[in-house]
C-alpha cells in the first residue's frame, strides 16, 4: 500500500521500531512472568503521540496486557502480531465497507466535504481519474464558489481526468450548482457525478448549514442522492481530525472518509481514531500529488505499514 512515504523518500523510523527502543532495549521485558506496568505505559504513550487516541490506545494496550498474562506473547514477534492484529481488529469493526456505494441507475452522485487544505480538490480530481480508468463517464461540479481560485482549480484537474465540467461564478449559491449539475448529468448521460463543496471551517455555523442545504437539495432533485457523501481530512492534524469528523458527521451523513498526506507524517494512528470517532469506513488514503497516489483502503495492509513490520 506505501503509505507514510513515497518510494525515494528517506525512510522514517518505523513505529514497531520506536517501540522496541521506548519500551526498553529488550521488548522481551514485557513478556517475562506478566506484562511489564512501565513499559505499558510507555507503550500507551507512544501510540497517543502517533494519533491513535485515547479509545483505540486504551485498547490495544489492553489486549496486548490480556494476551501477555496468558503467555501468548513471548518474543517480539508475537508482541508485533498483538498490535498489528489489534490495529486491523480495531479497522474491522462497525461500518467497514471501503468499496463506494453507486446508485444502480446512473448517475451515481458523490458528495466531497472538508476544510480548506486537506486536499479535497486533489482528491476529486484522483477519483474522477479512477472512475475514467472504468470506463465510466465522470461530470465534475464547482460547488466551492466561495473561491474563484478554486473553480479554476478544479476546471484543471477535471480536464486532466477526462472528466466534463460544470462550472459556476463566485459567490453563486452551491445548492443551485449542484441542482443543474445533476440536471446536466442527467441530460449528457453521466455515470457518475461529483460534487465539490466550499472548505469550510468546521467551526463555522453558517458555513455548516449551507452545507446542510446542498445535501438537501441534492437529495430533492434526486432521490437516494448523495449516494456517497465523503469527507476529506488531512492525516498531519491529529486529533484535529477527530473534531473535523464529528462536526461534519453531525451535519451531514458521512458515508466514508478520506484521509490524505499520509506520506509526510508518521502519525498514521490518526487513521483508526477517526473511524472510531463517527464509526464510517475509511474508503481512500492521499499519499502524494500524483493521480495514481489515491490508494483504496486495506485494513490488513494499513495495519502492517502502519507499524512498519520488517521482512
């Protein structure tokens, strides 16, 4: 999956290779005749410094305890199983799906929301790509009419995809540009249709429940619509992420996440805590600027580059 770094890119510390050392030259402390309170501890806080947070963290580091007070982790081997089965365990449970959920008839609309800077554009421009490379016909709509800067933006990576463009002037109203959009989705035969929205701050009431008024509209013109209502967040924040995600939650129906940049941080823990946070699946990781660096979501793979196991 390379996520965390890009091939060229210096490799970072591992966290499996930050833990062995924080936990004591020897992680084998931990597994002689019960699990070692210090080193828990320090585990536990290494993993809340790579954004794991508090729920996800209290977690695994008990069932790395409950399974080393059995004696089932007796080398550093099975104490690197313990986490990584616990990391995948954690991304396995409540709503997991990471596949995109298309509407039998076309088109298939998909609502992209976030802040400002998480990559939300780049995203777009990546997904329009992917449905291109499917055969699929794609329409792009300029919801973000907050920014000139951002409808040009998105007009760039639309064509780069392949993808038809619905355009808007600056300051139009958003719900109207995604209402033609969809009539114009309709009329051309779009497979699928992709709806950009401001970034907004997540703190911003008003901004929020314009948000709250696309999505309605969206689903005025077209029943079942969204079908897909994804947000972006970008994985350097940390638990910032976390507070993104509930607020968007509650204004919208998030059904799936996002999480970008991953290749310039090593603080991938940020991944489970805002699945944890608004229970959604994590459908795509960001790990560069490039089309092909939008990477469907594996649990299994996550949870063994997260920890960077070594061959």
């Amino acid at each position: 999956m390379r996520i965390l770094r890009k091939s060229g890119d210096v490799p970072k510390r591992s966290l499996w290779q930050r833990i062995k050392d924080i936990a004591t030259a020897d992680v084998g402390v931990m597994m002689r005749g019960g699990p070692d309170p210090g080193s828990l501890e320090q585990l536990e806080q290494l993993l809340l410094e790579a954004d794991f947070g508090v729920p996800v963290t209290l977690r695994l580091v008990e069932e790395v305890e409950r399974r080393a007070s059995r004696g089932f982790v007796r080398s550093q081997q099975e104490f690197l199983a313990a986490l990584q089965e616990g990391i995948e365990g954690s991304l396995r449970t409540g709503n997991t799906d990471p596949g995109l959920t298309l509407s039998s008839s076309a088109p298939s609309v998909v609502l992209v929301v976030g802040v400002n800077g998480a990559g939300k554009t780049t995203f777009i421009g990546k997904l329009a790509s992917r449905f291109r490379e499917e055969g699929k016909r794609v329409m792009v709509a300029a919801g973000d009419t907050f920014r000139a800067g951002a409808i040009d933006q998105l007009r760039v990576w639309a064509e780069r995809a392949g993808a038809e463009f619905v355009g808007a002037r600056a300051g139009s109203d958003p719900a109207a540009v995604a209402f033609d959009a969809i009539d114009a989705a309709v009329a051309r035969g779009a497979d699928v249709l992709i709806v950009d929205t401001a970034g907004r701050l997540h703190t911003s009431e008003g901004l929020m429940d314009e948000l709250k008024k696309v999505a309605r509209v969206i689903a005025k013109r077209l029943p079942g619509a969204p079908h897909e209502t994804l947000l972006v967040l970008d994985g350097t924040i940390g638990q910032n992420a976390v507070q993104q995600a509930r607020t968007f939650s509650a204004a919208v129906p998030v059904t799936g996440l996002v999480v970008t940049k991953l290749d310039g941080t090593a603080k991938g823990g940020v991944v489970l805590a805002v699945h944890e946070a608004i229970d959604a699946p994590i459908k795509f990781l960001g790990v560069g600027e490039q089309a092909e660096d939008l990477l469907p979501f594996d649990a299994s793979e996550f949870a063994r580059e997260l920890l960077g196991e070594e061959a």
